[in-house]
C-alpha cells in the first residue's frame, strides 16, 4: 500500500500537466542594438520566434521620423531605412517589436560621422523638396576641384565616371574659373524637382580639364512637395492665421484674400501670384530695397502666425505659397476659406499718463489690460472741438474713419514722445479700441498743459558775406563739389551768445513776415529740419529768394528769438572759386534748401 500510494501522487501530478496550456511564445533578437553610419540608408535586425502561435506575425514600431520604410515581410529578419543624419551629433531611438501579446525593444544608434567615399567627403546639411545645402571636403586640402549637381536619371546613361567627367567639362563653359581649393566647400543647389533623384559629383581638375582625382559621387533625393497645414482663428474682424509648413526651413507668403477680388479659388492663385510679383517690383523699387531684402520682408519660415485686421462680416482666402527670394512662387498653393464676423465690443481698458511736459513736448506711456488693438492721439483741445466734436463717442468715430488701425493701430503697453506742440497750450491724450473702423471700446482720454514760452536771454546769428561761383568750385573739386554748377556757394557760421544749442537753415522763399510766420512756428519747422552743423556750405540758385532763419536755446531749453536774413545771389556778383575760403570740407548733405513745412495739424504719436 505504501507503495501504491506513493504513486498515485505522481500520477496526480502529472495528469495536472497535461491540463495547462501550451508554452509561451519567445520572440528573441539577434542583438539589442543597430548601429548605422551618419550616411543612413538601409538596415536590419534578425529574430527567432519560439513556440510561434498560430495567426500572429512580427510587427516593429518606431516614434522617430528618420526611421522608416519598416518591413516585416521577410521571416526571420525585420528590414528598416534610416535617414541620414544631419544633427551633427549621435542620435538613438528605441524600435518596438512586438508578436502577439509579446513586446521587446531594440536601439538603432546613429553617429555623427559620415565616412568618406572616394577622394572627397560630400554631406548634406539640408535637403527638402525645393533644395539642398552641403557640404563638400576634399582629402587633400590643397587640390583644386569642380562639383556640381546632376539628375540621377542623366547620370545613370553614362557607362563610367570617366564618360560622364567628359560630359560635366563640355558643358562646363569656363570651367577653370569654377574651379575652388581649400578644405571645405559649402554649396546650395535650390529649385529642383520634388521627390526626385539627384547626384552631387566632385573631382580634382587640372588646367586642361580632365580630372585629376576619382570622381567622387553623392547621392540624394528631394523630399515630398511642400505642402502646408492652415488654420484660422476668427474674433471678429480680427484673424490669426496659422500655418505649418511640412519643411521647417521653406520661406512662403502666408496672407489672406478676399473671395470677390480672387474670385475663385481656380482663379486664386494666377491672382494671388500676379499681385505680388507687381508690389516685389514697385515697391522693393519704392522704398530701394533689393527684391530679395524685399521678399524677406513679406515671407515668413518655418511654423508661423500672425494676427491681422480684415473686413468685417467678409468671405477670405487664406493661403500659403512657397516662394524664392527672386520672386517667383516655387510650391503649389495651399487654400482655406473662412468668413470675419462683425466687429465686437471689447474690454480693454486703456490708461494714459503724460509726464515731463515742456513748452513744445511731452512724454507719453499707454498701460492696458488686454492685447486688442487701438488708436492714440494728442491733440488741442480747442481743434477737437473746433475741427472735430467736443462728444467723446462722435469723435471716436471720427477719428476711427480716418486713421486705419493697419497702420496707426497699436497693442499692448507702449510708451513714446510727443513734439512740436504749442507753448502754454492745453491738449488732450485720447485713446480707444478700434478694429475695421469702428471704436471697439469707449474713449479713454487725459488732459496736459504745456508750459508757457519763455524766451531765453540768448542770441544767434547766421554769419555769411560772401559767396562764390559753385561752376568754379565743381569743376577744380567734383569730389567735394558735386552738383554746384550753375549755383552760388554760400560758405555759412553760426554764432550764438548764451546758448547751449542752436537750430539753422537756409529755406526756399520769404519768411520774415512775423504774422504769417511767428517765431513759435519757425522753431518747430527749425527743430525738425534745420542743422546743428558748427559750419556748412548752401547751394543757392541764382536769382531766387531765400531766407536764413536760426535759433538758439538755453540750459533749461528755452528758445531765444529768431534770427532771419533775406539770401539773394547773384550769378555776376559770385566771387571766383579760386577765392574760396570753405566754412567746411564740402557741401553739407543736411543743408538743403527747402521750404518749411507747416506742423500745426500733425500732432499725432
């Protein structure tokens, strides 16, 4: 019995076994780490799967864009590509491989190096759809060398390097001159095809053109078309336009367009397109900028929004459009359609202080609560109610249909200066929220006086007696002379008794009337457009009437009264120029002779 019983439990024991499942599945690597060069490319990882279960297959993840093209289709072995690495610093990434409920990771771990092939390093900085920058390093730093770019299709009719050489030197016009040494050559090869093969070639060149190295050959393809990720934020008239571009580094028009002036959206990018190669070439004309400062200035890079002012209750266009600092669009047009809405009543709150006041200034700072845009004034208080309305809504609504927020509209808290204002005068700071010409906000306003005109005990003279013939004096010194022919040169000194400063100018026409032209107005066209030059040179056309006016000023800023002196030449009194004693080297380039301009109505900030 002993015995029997004995071995029963056994029998128990393994009758238990036979009831339990199957045995796990195993999925086993080949190693926990794959190491790629910084050239990228195709790679793989081996695994064994025991106890494979029925249905299940291999399946491998990765979170990391420049790992791709997975493929698990091959049994045994998982096939993966990398992209090249431009970080300039080794990067990992973990890759999850799972079968069935089974999960285990390996590390792909990417250097830096890109190892050179042939006689010159090639590496790519940059490469998106449009274009690619890199880098070209020759072994020998001494060599000189020609590189260019070439379509892989060209490329690939040629049965050796040494055909396709020829080929690059009889379509190289002057290739001597194209020719560089040194360790490293930096390239950009731009406007090229999308998702399209490209080789970047390099060898050393001698004198008559055959290649005195290897030639060294890069190859690459350009990415996906560009393409952008739009978005709009509409707050009334106020949008915010968002765009993502799928490549960090493309510049592109983000803008919007009303419906009616596009008409459609087939009609849309011939419009879009045709208005601004018009404004890059008349207004990079307009304000002398070249058209690429100019296109710099209107395109934006890489993620971007921007808030703007639009047409209320309108249907727009948004767009994105890559473009070239040439002007010309290099993308397809990216369109979305949105509607403003009505303008909105805001609650921003708007404080203004005034501090340091003088007779003709003060200094300004606006403290609001919100980012919504606004207008600011100074103005008198006696042309508010003359010129305007005395009724704070009436003249918001004035002011706001005159001025457009696009470009006197501010935001946020600033703070500035205000000149050229009417001694002992009283003036109001206003300010109030506006979108689309309409007040958004009530009229938030502040009033300053300014301080009474003390005339300073301080005296200034414009000296001059004589005058010289300016053809004389271009013709034995254009350098310094430029442009005096026919003209007299009226060499000039200021002088001044008590003064800390002075303001002077020679100005077209005749200011002496003291009615028409009181001394405050004077100061204020001096103090803008006058010089502070210890000496200057006029060129005063002959026969014409000018006048001198000058001014000078106290410690404390106090303004003395004006000097004025009618200046009229003569071309038979002019002295010669071989008599000329310069009050200066040359002509001044601030002392023109140009009519004062009448400040009164702009009293803007």
């Amino acid at each position: 019995m002993k015995k029997i019983l004995f071995i029963i439990p056994l029998l128990i024991m393994a009758a238990g076994c036979t009831k339990e499942d199957k045995l796990a599945s195993r999925l086993i690597l080949d190693s926990d780490t794959v190491n790629v060069s910084g050239t990228g490319g195709a790679a793989e990882i081996g695994y064994t799967i025991e106890n494979p279960a029925e249905g299940q297959s291999v399946k491998a993840l990765s979170g990391e864009s420049w790992i791709t093209d997975i493929d698990e289709s091959t049994e045994g072995v998982i096939l993966f590509n990398v992209a090249q690495n431009l970080t300039e610093e080794t990067r990992e990434a973990a890759v999850e491989v799972s079968y069935g409920s089974v999960k285990t990771y390996f590390t792909v771990i990417q250097s830096d190096e890109i190892p050179v092939e042939g006689d010159f390093a090639i590496e790519a900085l940059s490469v998106n759809d449009f274009e690619i920058k890199c880098s070209i390093t020759p072994k020998d730093g001494n060599v000189s060398y020609l590189y260019g770019l070439i379509d892989r299709e060209t490329y690939n009719r040629f049965s050796s390097n040494e055909f396709f050489w020829d080929y690059v030197i009889e379509n190289t016009p002057d290739f001597a001159s194209k020719a560089v040494s040194g360790n490293t050559a930096e390239a950009s090869f731009d406007h090229l095809e999308p998702s399209t093969d490209y080789v970047i070639y390099s060898a050393g060149i001698g004198s008559d053109g055959d290649n005195s190295t290897e030639v060294s050959i890069f190859r690459f393809t350009t990415g996906e078309p560009v393409s952008f990720e739009l978005s709009q934020e509409v707050d009334g008239p106020m949008v915010t336009l968002n765009v993502k571009p799928s490549y960090d580094d493309r510049w592109y028009l983000s803008e919007a367009f009303t419906v009616a002036e596009c008409g459609d959206k087939d009609n849309a990018y011939g419009y879009i397109t045709d208005l601004v190669s018009y404004e890059c070439q008349y207004l990079s004309w307009y304000s002398g900028l070249t058209t690429e400062e100019y296109m710099r200035g209107i395109l934006a890079v890489g993620e971007s929004s921007k808030k703007e002012e639009f047409a209320a209750n309108t249907d727009y266009f948004a767009v994105a459009i890559s473009y070239d600092f040439d002007c010309n669009p290099t993308s397809e047009m990216a369109i979305a359609e949105f509607t403003t809405e009505e303008v909105k009543q805001r609650v921003l709150l708007i404080s203004i202080d005034i501090s340091d006041i003088t007779t003709m200034g003060a200094n300004w700072e606006a403290t609001v609560t919100t980012d919504d845009q606004y207008l600011l004034f100074v103005e008198a208080v006696d042309v508010i109610n003359e010129q305007w309305s005395d009724d704070d809504e009436e003249l918001a609504s004035i002011i706001a249909g005159i001025f457009p927020t696009t470009l006197y509209g501010r935001s946020g808290n600033q703070k500035g200066s205000v000149t050229n204002l009417e001694p002992g005068t009283r003036y109001m700071a206003f300010a109030f929220g506006c979108e689309a010409y309409t007040p958004t906000t009530r009229l938030f306003k502040t009033y300053f006086t300014t301080e009474e005109a003390i005339v300073g005990e301080v005296e200034f003279e414009l000296v001059f007696d004589k005058y010289y013939n300016g053809t004389d004096l271009e013709e034995s010194d254009p350098a310094n002379f430029s442009g005096a022919s026919g003209n007299a040169v009226l060499p000039v000194r200021p002088y001044t008794k008590n003064g800390s400063g002075y303001y002077y100018g020679i100005f077209d026409g005749d200011y002496t009337d003291l009615e028409e032209w009181p001394d405050e107005l004077v100061i204020e066209n001096l103090v803008v457009s006058g010089i502070s030059e210890s000496s200057a040179n006029y060129l005063i056309p002959y026969n014409t009437t000018r006048t001198a006016l000058g001014v000078a000023y106290d410690a404390n800023n106090n303004y003395g009264k004006v000097f004025r002196k009618i200046v009229y030449c003569t071309e038979d009194e002019a002295l010669p120029g071989s008599e000329f004693s310069p009050a200066s080297v040359r002509l001044s380039e601030t002392a023109n002779t140009e009519k004062p301009r009448v400040l009164k109505s702009e009293k803007t900030l």
